[in-house]
C-alpha cells in the first residue's frame, strides 16, 4: 500500500527524517546582467539547488512514517521525539491534520522539547496562519536564541507578511547560527537584499555562504549574475572560473564565458571560449548532443562565432 525504495532513517535528535538538517538537543547550532545566455544559467542554478520535501517521492515518506509509527508503538519509555519526527514528515507532505496531532502528542509527552514550537510555526506559516506562525516561532526564539532554523523560519513569514527589512535581519542571524545552512537560505536572503537594491550585501551573503559551503553553483552562479548585473566582468570571470574547475558539465559555462569576453572586447579569448564549448558539446554523447538544449547551444555558439569572423583579430588582453 505504500511503497517506496529504503532510506535510512535519521537520528531521533533530528525535527523531520526527511529534511536531516536541524537539531533538537540543546537546540545545537548546526548545519539576476543581460547575457543571452542567462536563462541557461540560472536554470542550472536553480537545478542544482536541493529538491523541496514536496518534489520527494509520496511513497518514500509514506515508508518512513510507517517506520516512525513501528517504533512509537514499540517505545518503552518517552516517545516524544519520535511523535515529532513523525509530525514533520506529515507537514513537508502536506498531511497537516496528522502532523498538528503529532506536535501535540510530542508537547504533552515532553513540554521542554527542543523544536515543538519551531514546528508548529512552520505548520502554521503552511496552513497561511502567517500572524500566528509569526508569534510561534517568537516563542520558539525566545526558548532557544540561538536555534537558526527558527530565526530562518521566522525570516520566510516575515517576507510574506512584507516585511522584508526584519527578514533579512532574521536570515543574517539565521545564518550566523547554522554552520551549513542549506543553500536556498543564502540565496532566499541575497535576493532580498537585492530587491532592497543593496548588491553588494547580497554578494557579501553569497560569500558568506560560499565560505560554509564552498563556492557551490546555486550561491556562485547567483553572484556571477550580480556581478554582471553591477558591470564587473573580471569579479563575474573569477567567478566563472571557480564554477567551471568544479563542473562535471562545462560547455554552458565555455559559452558563458565566450559572450562575457566579447561584450568586453576581448575577441581572442571569446573564440577560444566559444571553440571549447563546441568540443565539450562534442565529447557528450550523441543523445545529449541531441537535446534540444544541446542542439541550440551549439547553434547560438556558431552563430557567434560567425560572428567574429570579420572581428579584428588583436591580441589578449591584458
């Protein structure tokens, strides 16, 4: 009835199996530029970011609760913990009534337990309770200051509720307290900096994140557009660079950096850019040759390059 391949379950210290990113004892701290192809760029950018707990496999939380109600019905002393876990589960799948009876079956069994409020706020933030999600996740903060996911959780409501200047304090606090903060939090907090048009903290919270997490797409990515976006092409090419050292994947980010040299003027760089995009293109198999995000991206290049042909041929440049 309900099936789904096998997963480890996480540690009974942990709000939610299927998130594994927070702590509950003694709440621990823990863990856009006008190019053409821009829309490339950020597509893989937001790819590479982890799949929301909804995009997960109904079947695979449906194993994993079946295995959390195994253990409650077998747990000889507190169960609160696993209530909890349990009732995290249900919220990220949208089962919020079993979710709201788990919560309070963990609060009853153990009123001191760390991340009770902080999941009941982000059922209520869930359910569009956003006042109410509000005044929870203050209560969850005012018991445990330096609990980040709580400040984080209380930064995305603040944000629905308008309020983006008390949300990125929130998200910076936030931050401060997870040591690897999922990326999504970093760049959830640079995108609001930047619709308060402060790029230059946006790009400090990338690097930030970039420090904890190391300069993985989804924040570098992000800050090459900004730099872009602010008419820095030699921060956005050191950028660049640091994505293509770490790319399975490079013949987006050869093009990329091809059009970043020719809008520059550096035409010499930008066709050798632009030839190592078509020999990677080249060395993929013939079936991913032939997608159609491939077939284009090898058309757009040649199109450039052709482009160049009557381009005078100076030297690099320094």
């Amino acid at each position: 009835m309900m099936e789904a391949a096998g997963r480890t379950l996480l540690p009974w210290g942990f709000c939610g199996a299927a998130r594994g990113r927070e702590r509950f004892a003694g709440c621990r701290r823990r863990r856009r530029g006008a190019w053409r192809w821009r829309a490339v760029v950020l597509a893989a950018c937001l790819a590479a970011l982890p799949r929301p707990p909804a995009a997960r496999a109904h079947g695979e939380a449906h194993l994993l609760i079946l295995e959390l109600t195994r253990q409650i019905e077998a747990a000889t002393n507190n169960a609160a913990r696993l209530y909890l876990e349990r009732g995290e589960l249900q919220r990220e799948h949208g089962m919020y009534d079993g979710a709201e009876a788990d919560y309070a079956r963990a609060a009853r069994l153990d009123p001191d337990l760390p991340g009770v409020d902080r999941c009941q706020a982000r059922l209520l933030a869930d359910l569009g309770q956003l006042a109410a999600a509000r005044a929870r996740f203050d209560r969850a903060l005012e018991r445990c200051p330096d609990d980040g996911e709580s400040w984080v959780g209380r930064a995305r409501v603040l944000l629905r509720l308008d309020q983006r200047r008390a949300a990125i304090a929130d998200y910076w606090r936030g931050l401060e307290h997870l040591r690897e903060p999922p990326p999504e939090y970093v760049v959830e907090l640079a995108r609001a900096l930047v619709a308060e048009e402060q790029t230059a903290e946006a790009l400090r919270a990338l690097d930030a994140g970039i420090k904890k997490l190391g300069p993985i797409l989804p924040l570098q990515g992000y800050a090459l557009e900004l730099e872009l976006a602010r008419q820095n092409p030699a921060a956005a090419l050191a950028r660049l660079e640091t994505i293509l050292a770490r790319a399975l994947r490079k013949e987006t980010w050869f093009a990329r950096r091809g059009e970043i040299f020719l809008a520059t003027g550096k035409v010499v760089e930008a066709r050798q850019s632009y030839h190592a995009a078509l020999a990677a293109i080249d060395r993929l198999p013939g079936r991913l040759q032939q997608s159609p995000s491939m077939v284009k991206l090898r058309a757009d290049v040649k199109t450039a390059l052709a482009g160049l042909t009557n381009a005078p041929a100076a030297g690099p440049s320094k």
